[in-house]
C-alpha cells in the first residue's frame, strides 16, 4: 500500500517515482515493502535511512543545459545534509559514475569520487565503467584520496585478482549492515572477469555468519532490470537490492520479502530506504528526484570549482576524450575543416546570418557557468570537434570555438579548392541538429522553427 508521508513545510521538498517512469512532483510517499522484521537501535533516537545514489554517467551538474533538469552532485550534496538533520544516514553508491577511460573521464571519475566522499560516501560498487579502468586505476585513486571505497564480490581482472573487496560489515545505528556489491556478468570483458553474482552474493552471506552475522543485507547490483528481479526472486535471504542501470529509476518496491529499487538514469535519482523505528514494523523506501528545489550545496561547488580548474590546467585534447566522432578518423582531404571564415567570400549573406546567429556565439554561453573548460561541453559548442583541421582544445585551437558552419555542413576544404565538390552534408546538413539538439539539451527543439532563426541559402546550397 501506499502511505501518504509527513510534508510539513520543514521537511524537505521531494519527488517519488512509482512504476516507470512516473514522477509524482511535490508528494513524498512511502512504499511499505514486506521483508524481515528489523529495529533502529539508535541511541540518538534518529531512525537509520540508507541512501543509494547510482549511474552518474559523469553528469556532476544536472543533465543537459537547460532548466527543470534534474540530478547533479550539488543537488545531492543538499539532499542528504537535509536527512541527516532527521535520520543517521548511511550514504552509498552503485556504480556507472563515468561512460569512458580516456583521461578526461579518469579526472572527472576522481572530481565525482571526491565529491561523494565529501557527502560521507562509505562504499562504492565497481560498474561497468569502473571495472573498464582496471585494477591499477582503482587502486590509485584511492591512494589519492586515501580513501579505500571500492568493493565488489565478483569482479577480478584478466588475472584473476579481485578488482576490490567484497563485502563490508558498517555498523550504524548499533546495525550490522551488511553491503554486498556484483556486477552483471553482461559487463564481462577480455580483461575484465565477472563470476555469476547469484553465487558471490551467497558465499558473503556464509562468510558473514561464520563471521558473526548481521542484522540487514543489502546488495547493490549494477545489473539490468530483468536481473536484478532474478536475484530477488532467488535470493530471499536479502533484506533490499538496489541496482542500475535500468534505464528509468524503480522506485522501491516488494519483490516476495526482498525490497527492489534502482537508482540510475545519470544520477537524477536517489533511493532512500528507511530502518523500522520499532520491532515488527516493516523496511520503508522512497525514490528521490533531485530536481530544482534542492538548492546546490556549498561544498560540492567547491568541489565542481575545482574540477574546472584542473581541467583548465589540463587542457584536455578531444583525442583524449571518450566522446570524438566516429568520422573523426577518415583520412584525406575530404575530412579536413576550412574554417568558418574561408566561406565568408562565397557566401557572404549566408556567412552574415551566421555571424548574427546564436551559433557565431556558442562558446559565450559556456564562460557564464565556467564549463568552457569541459569536454564534454566544448563537443557542441564549437566546431569539428575532434576532426582533423577542427577543434583541439580550448588552448590550441581558440579559432574553432562556437558553432560554425561546418559543424552543420561537414568538413569543407575539398569545397573550398574547388566549389563544384559539394560539401560533405549538403543533402542532410538537417541530420546533424540532433546530435546536440537532444531531448536533454534542447527539449524544445523543433527543426522547422529553429530553422526560421538561421534560414540561409534558400538557392543555390553548397
């Protein structure tokens, strides 16, 4: 059943999620799943809530660049310092924090780790993204921050070494809580082994009650949807299992005595799950939103702050990112930019809708928040991103910056020397609007309106 919460104006602003994909904005709502009868023992007399955040897929401000998104480290740092003001929180995350290896993605994995840790983060379960590092990478990023947070039970290397322990016993709220993290054997590579998590979950299990036992079992199990309600199905020795990637968050729900919920989604939601306050009274969960009325924690700016410093200092080439385009690597002069300026003598009106338009003026928009220095911001932002003659990096090639004509009509030197060579996409230069144009970053696109506030070369298109 479902049980309408306290929302005084003192508590927290929040947004459940029932089913998929369902946001229920405004309502804090509790889904009383059946389980095991446990009890708080709080000497504080605060109630026990473990949150669960997952899938950050390296979003650490919220996703896309528009308003009403939802998620970010900013947004999460303010979510949990508010429940702490009401619960004693155990705070941990699932894994899938970044999409790549490249060493942009190394920084901005170790910028959303030191952030987490500044939250009170205690484990963090090893994703695909995680496991595609390796051993060696995990392993001094927690030197770094003198901070041993990995953890999984079924993960080793080409080796056959554990990428990281497998379990941990955290007592909180005089309560054994035992955490228990796998991976889904679908995320197994050449170099990464991955043993099936049904069997890793049962051998912690005995080897925490040879060890003294536990009071609460909780798996965090980056895994598919379908799989992670097999192992609830089959594993009712558990008390909850929080998973993703599942495309959409679950809201917690009861699977025969087991709590299921999922955090994911690029880090727009949390779980909450709530320890009984009093014997025979049942384990509670919430799914979270982390939308615009949570304000962005102080810290975690801080932390963000810092991250854009080392990246400017880094200047990161696109070719040591995980996001260059595929046609990036096409040889010839086909593949080569001319630059914005080299149409202006052919196509001089054109070139003067251009220069007015938004698009002349891209790079702007990313000095006002500071994100000028992030990769994965600069790809739609300027021109040829990645491509041989474009964009290298803010430092190496400043005249690339802002979208420019080839960023919608495709490599253009060829054109350039000789006008009878069309450019690469004159008969779908359309097609191209829709990489940054997306539901995340421009929810209000519509291509016959957009194309209004640029219309250009009516005749005679190159």
């Amino acid at each position: 059943m479902l049980l309408r919460r306290d929302t005084n104006s003192t508590r927290r602003a929040t947004r459940l999620i029932q089913g998929r994909g369902a946001v229920w904005a405004g309502l804090a709502m509790a889904w009383m799943a059946g389980g095991g009868c446990f009890q708080n023992k709080s000497t504080s007399g605060l109630p026990l809530a473990i949150a669960v955040s997952g899938d950050t897929a390296g979003w650490i401000v919220p996703c896309g660049c528009t308003t009403n998104q939802s998620g970010g480290l900013l947004r999460r740092g303010t979510y949990l310092d508010q429940l702490r003001q009401e619960a004693e929180v155990l705070y941990l995350d699932v894994g899938g924090a970044i999409e790549g290896t490249a060493p942009y993605d190394v920084a901005k994995f170790e910028a959303i780790v030191q952030g987490e840790l500044s939250m009170g983060l205690r484990l963090h379960n090893i994703g695909a993204a995680e496991a595609a590092l390796g051993r060696a990478e995990l392993h001094d990023l927690e030197k770094r921050l003198d901070s041993p947070i990995f953890f999984s039970a079924n993960v080793q290397d080409a080796d056959g070494n554990p990428l990281a322990p497998p379990s941990k016993t955290l007592e909180i709220a005089q309560q054994r809580v035992l955490v228990i993290g796998v991976l889904s054997a679908s995320f197994a590579t050449e170099k990464v082994q991955v043993a099936p998590p049904r069997t890793a979950i049962l051998e912690q299990l005995k080897r925490s009650e040879v060890a003294g036992g536990h009071d609460f079992v909780l798996v965090l199990a980056y895994a598919p949807e379908e799989e992670l309600r097999e192992l609830a199905r089959q594993l009712p020795e558990l008390d909850a299992i929080v998973g993703g990637p599942t495309g959409q968050a679950i809201a917690p729900e009861q699977t025969g005595p087991v709590m299921l919920a999922s955090a994911t989604n690029k880090g727009k939601f949390l779980i909450e799950l709530r320890l009984p306050t009093a014997a025979g009274k049942r384990l509670s969960g919430q799914a979270i939103e982390l939308s615009e009325d949570f304000a962005d924690a102080s810290d975690q700016q801080e932390n963000l702050e810092t991250f854009y410093q080392k990246l400017a200092e880094a200047d990161f080439a696109a070719s040591q990112t995980s996001f260059v385009p595929k046609d990036s690597s096409t040889d010839g002069e086909l593949a080569q930019m001319a630059g914005s300026a080299s149409c202006r003598d052919c196509h001089p009106q054109d070139w003067q809708v251009w220069s007015d338009s938004a698009h002349a003026h891209a790079w702007q928009t990313l000095e006002k928040t500071g994100s000028q220095v992030d990769s994965y911001c600069q790809q739609c932002h300027v021109t040829g991103f990645g491509l041989s003659g474009g964009f290298v990096s803010a430092k190496r090639s400043p005249e690339q910056v802002n979208v420019g004509c080839e960023s919608c009509h495709g490599p253009s030197q060829q054109h350039v020397k000789d006008p009878q060579i069309r450019t690469p996409y004159y008969k779908s230069a359309s097609f191209t609007c829709v990489r940054c144009h997306d539901h995340e970053n421009s929810p209000q696109f519509e291509y016959d309106s957009y194309w209004q506030m640029i219309e250009h070369s009516a005749k005679g298109a190159s």
